[in-house]
C-alpha cells in the first residue's frame, strides 16, 4: 500500500469518528432545548411575580414569560418522538 492510500484511509476513519460524535452531541442536544426553555420561564415567572403581570396592564401575550413558554412547547417534538419511540418498543415487545 502506498503511503497516500495509508493516510486516506486514516483520513476516513477519523471522519467516521467524527460524525459518529457530531450526531452523538446533536442527539443530546435537540433534548436539551425544551427543557432549559422551561426552566428559563420558571425562573422568570418566579423572579417577576404574579403582581408584576397583573399590575403591568401589558397583555398576558407580551414579556419574557410567554416567549419561553411558547419555545418550550415547540422544542417538544424531539421529546415526543423519544416517548412514541419507546412506546411502540415496548408493545412489540409485549406480543
């Protein structure tokens, strides 16, 4: 083998690794969005209060609050697919 075709197929193999990583970190990270959005609205809706809001005269829609909430339930997804995943794992399984 010459010593180019040594160092491409080391080349591969190191991109192989690579990208096995990169999708391991992605599969953990898609996870972490909705959860740290709820957290983000929690500790806004604690640190405000609820008489900031009532007091404001502001819409119920405006804030930091709502945002958090609303970016939370859109990240849901990947959680969603985890949970029928699981589920439909489970009930082959059973029969």
């Amino acid at each position: 083998m010459s010593k180019a075709g040594f160092i491409t197929q080391g080349c591969d193999a190191t991109r192989e690794h690579g990208s096995v990583a990169a999708k391991g970190a992605a599969d953990v990270l898609y996870l972490a969005a909705a959860p740290t959005f709820a957290v983000m609205a929690l500790v806004t809706g604690l640190r405000g209060g609820p008489a900031e809001v009532l007091c404001s005269g502001a819409s119920l829609l405006s804030g930091m609050l709502p945002m958090y909430l609303l970016m939370s339930a859109f990240h849901m997804a990947p959680w969603l697919k985890l949970v029928a995943g699981r589920r439909s794992g489970t009930s082959r399984s059973l029969t």
